[in-house]
C-alpha cells in the first residue's frame, strides 16, 4: 500500500480551496492523501500591515516547521506569498499551472469611486479626488499612489471572505484584490474590474507545493502536475524579486510570459510614497532564461533602480 501524503494548508476558504486541488491532482495519479490544517501568523494577526510585520514567510512559516517536523509530507501555498529563499530542508515539488496574474478593483456604489467612471481598458479613470482605497499590499499601495498620487490607502487585513465584507461595510471607495483568489472560489463581485496597467507580484496566480527535501516520495507524486511553462516563468519574476530586495512584502512588481520561443518580461520597482518608478521590458529566448530574471534586476538597478531600492531597505530598519 502507498504512502498517505498529509497536506498542509491554511485553514481559509482560499487556502483549503488550493489544498484540496492537489489532493484531486494526486488522486487522478493514484495517490492517497489527507489535508491537515495549520494556522499561520498572518492568519491570526489581522490587525498590523503586512509591510509592518517583518511579513517574509509571514503565511508560510508555520507550514514549513510543520513539514520540517514531519507533521505534514507537503505544504500547499499561493506562490506569491513563499519567501524567494525556500526553509532550509524543504524543495520545491510542483508549480500548478497559473491562473488570472492580474490585480482587481472591487468598487462600490455606482462607480469604482464618486465621481469616477469606468475607463479602456477596463481600469478606473479618476475624475474626482481624493479616493480612499484599501490594501494591506505594499505593490499596490506604491502603484495606486504613483498612478492617483492624491489618494488615502487604508489598511486591509483578513482572508478574502472578510476582506470583502470590510469593503462592504466600510466608507471606502473600494479595495485592491487578486483575481485569482477571488475567482477560485467564486467571490469575485460584479462591481469588480481588472486593473490592466497595474503589474502583479512575482508569482501572482500561481501555486507551489513544497516538500521535504529528502522526500523524493512527494516530489515524484507532485511531478505529474507540475506545469513547466509557468515554473520557468515564476522562476524569473522570483529571480528579479530575489536579486533586488528578497523579500515579497515590497513594492516590486514583475511578470514573465511565454510567447512563441521567447520570455516576454514587464518589471517594475516604486518607492513606497509611489513618487518614483523605474521599470523594465524585455525579451529573452527560452534557452536563455536561466539567469533573465537576475540580468533584469541587474539592468533596472543600473537604470536608477538601486535608488529606490536603498530607500526601502534603509526605510525597513
């Protein structure tokens, strides 16, 4: 008889929702799991800004001692919130293949904001100021800024059942979500548009599972719904993430696509008041991708990047 393989999963409605997609992925390949369900830090502490917490691994971190003490065989994460640099003893196993990278507007009333109207293409064109948005994001706090400069962002903490019901019950104009987790489990609002011009966190829409690294068990279950296309892109925007600050909890944005034989690249780093911006697109071919992610950091940092990237890093201490 086969191994069980123990899931570890955040006990949200989103997070469960992850888990038990890997759970029928094994079971199409024969294998008999489980899901065990874990709290993390960031789900008990819903008060102070994720950019205030020291959030690296903030969502993570219980799951890896979890898997670490062999509480758990494999942990199940929305990628964008694992650390660039995985729990020393755990690997990577799998990487689903992504779903919607794009951040949403959820709005209220008869518009996204009093006065305002809906844009092309789809984004919210600011006739009326100020607005006051939420997010708990860091990125979307910079890019909102530098594109409304005269904006208030609020605080918003919570999974995203109660995310939208603060929206709901708030005096906000509304809130910055990803659609992915929204449309996973089918929350995403009506009065809700994509904000085509504002650039994802590295790994947005996609799902890791890590494993033991020892555990090649787990790793060979895992292998058969490991997406490739969507691990190599990951793999750049983490790489960008990783060669300029490290952590995900900053305002650096990327997304890599595959088009034909090539990597498509868009990346971006804000200050945090959202006042400057320096981005960067490019392309690469896929036998090339090794090192693209590392090479566009390097290039954006050269373009006045490192400025920005200064300021943050000496603003976190």
């Amino acid at each position: 008889m086969r191994k069980l393989i123990r899931i570890g999963t955040r006990e949200s409605q989103l997070a469960v929702w992850q888990a038990t997609l890997v759970q029928n992925l094994l079971s199409k390949n024969n294998y008999q799991s489980q899901l065990v369900y874990i709290k993390s830090e960031g789900d008990i502490d819903l008060k102070t800004p994720l950019y205030d917490m020291g959030v690296q691994g903030i969502f993570t971190r219980s799951l890896d001692i979890a898997l670490l003490n062999d509480q758990i065989d494999i942990a199940v994460h929305s990628m964008k919130d694992v650390p660039t640099q995985l729990a020393r003893g755990t690997a990577q196993a799998a990487v689903l293949e992504r779903a919607s990278h794009k951040d949403i507007f959820v709005y209220k009333d008869e518009g996204p904001v009093s006065g305002w109207k809906l844009g092309e293409p789809s984004e919210a064109v600011c006739l009326q100021l100020p607005g006051l948005i939420a997010t708990s994001s860091i990125r979307r706090k910079a890019q909102w800024l530098n594109r409304y400069p005269d904006h208030v962002i609020e605080n918003l903490r919570g999974n995203v059942n109660t995310r939208l019901r603060k929206v709901a019950e708030s005096n906000w104009n509304g809130a910055i979500f990803a659609a992915a987790g929204l449309e996973r489990i089918n929350l995403r609002p009506e009065k809700a548009i994509d904000l085509d011009w504002m650039l994802p966190a590295p790994a947005q829409g996609a799902i890791m599972v890590v494993c033991r690294e020892e555990d090649e068990f787990s790793k060979e279950a895992c292998q058969y719904f490991n997406h490739m296309e969507t691990a190599l892109c990951t793999k750049v925007e983490r790489d960008f993430l990783r060669a300029l600050l490290g952590g995900c909890s900053t305002p650096i944005s990327a997304l890599a696509v595959v088009k034909a034989d090539e990597i498509y690249f868009r990346g971006n780093i804000i200050s945090v008041d959202g006042k400057e911006k320096v981005t960067i697109e490019k392309t690469c071919s896929l036998v090339e991708a090794t090192e693209f992610g590392r090479t566009a950091a390097e290039e954006i940092l050269q373009n006045g990047g490192d400025k920005i990237a200064e300021a943050i890093r000496n603003g976190a201490k």
